[in-house]
C-alpha cells in the first residue's frame, strides 16, 4: 500500500497503517533497532512542523545519560532540516518548549564546537538518530517515533487511543517478539 505523508490523525487506523507500514515493517528499520536494543518499544508517535531558529532534542544529559532512547524521523516531501553533529555527547543547558521537547539556546551549540549541518529532504526522508542529538526543522514536517527500552518505557506515559475495534486489531498487529507499542485505550 503506497501511503503519502500529510496530514492524518495519528491515533486514527490510517495512522497506525502509516506507523506500521513505514516504519514496524521497514527492514532498514528494524535491523537497526535490533541491533541496538534486545527489545524496544515505541513510546512516541507525534508529528513536529518547521519552527525555523528553535534547536530541540527529545532526551538530554549528554553521554553521562547514555543512549536509551533512538528516535525515527520520517520526513515531508520538500523538508528542510538541519542536525548537530556531537550534541548527544555534550550535557547542554535546555528548556522544556511549548512542544514538550528540550529547546537548547545555540550558543550552547556553539561553545561546545556543534555545528548544525543541512539536511534537504526533497523527496521526503527517513533519519534514525540518538534522541539526544539535536535538530532543528527549518521547513516541512516530521513524524517522529520514539524507541526505547522496556525499563525507561515503564517509565513513560502512555499513548492514549479511541476505544474501537479497529484501532485494537492495528494495536496488535503492529507488536512483535522484538518490538512493542506503548499505547492503552480510553475507557
């Protein structure tokens, strides 16, 4: 099933679709997090939008903190993006965004010798990177998909999806041997 990247609920079936499809069922993928991790589970599933001049990561702390959590970006056709290449090594000053991520000032990037390289993504993209790496979205979108391990994704919230039929049977399709979701379902 070809599916395009655009606006879609993704707590709908077609979201989940698009989460399994282009991303659980991508061999690429998968092999990576495999080799990363014994078993991860996705614990975040959430679209971001160009917000030119704002640096995010997802996770902080630098390599004190250690690689936990991988994240999956695919990106809109005609994105724009830039990544700093050693952020996740240094433990930089953050601030909780209006977004729920760690926004880092760039001058910290700057003092510690990061500095951001352009990503075009005209045709759209795929990057899998460390979740404390940090990035900024000069232009389009992303779908983000956080991957972690079981202990740290006992420690997240949970995605909270409609209760349908539907939606349960996707939920049970998309877990594997390796790989679980993190989601639960309205009462």
């Amino acid at each position: 099933m070809a599916m395009a990247q655009e606006d879609f609920a993704l707590s709908s079936e077609y979201g989940l679709d698009f989460c399994k499809l282009k991303v659980l069922d991508d061999l690429r993928i998968r092999s990576i997090l495999e080799a990363f991790f014994e078993w991860s589970g996705l614990g975040l599933y959430l679209r971001y939008r160009r917000d030119p001049g704002h640096i995010f990561s997802f996770r902080r702390g630098g390599a004190k903190a250690g690689l936990r959590v991988l994240l999956v970006q695919v990106w809109s056709k005609g994105s724009r993006a830039a990544f700093y290449s050693g952020s996740h090594l240094h433990s930089l000053p953050t601030v909780r965004a209006a977004n729920d991520l760690f926004e880092i000032p760039s001058a910290a990037l700057r003092r510690v010798g990061c500095e951001g390289k352009e990503t075009e993504f005209s045709n759209g993209g795929l990057v899998i990177l460390d979740a404390r790496l940090s990035f900024e979205i000069k232009q389009g979108s992303a779908t983000m998909f956080a991957f972690t391990t079981r202990d740290e994704l006992a420690t997240w919230a949970k995605m909270i999806l409609p209760k349908s039929p539907g939606l349960a049977q996707k939920v049970a399709e998309m877990e594997s041997t390796t790989i679980g979701v993190n989601f639960a379902f309205e009462e």
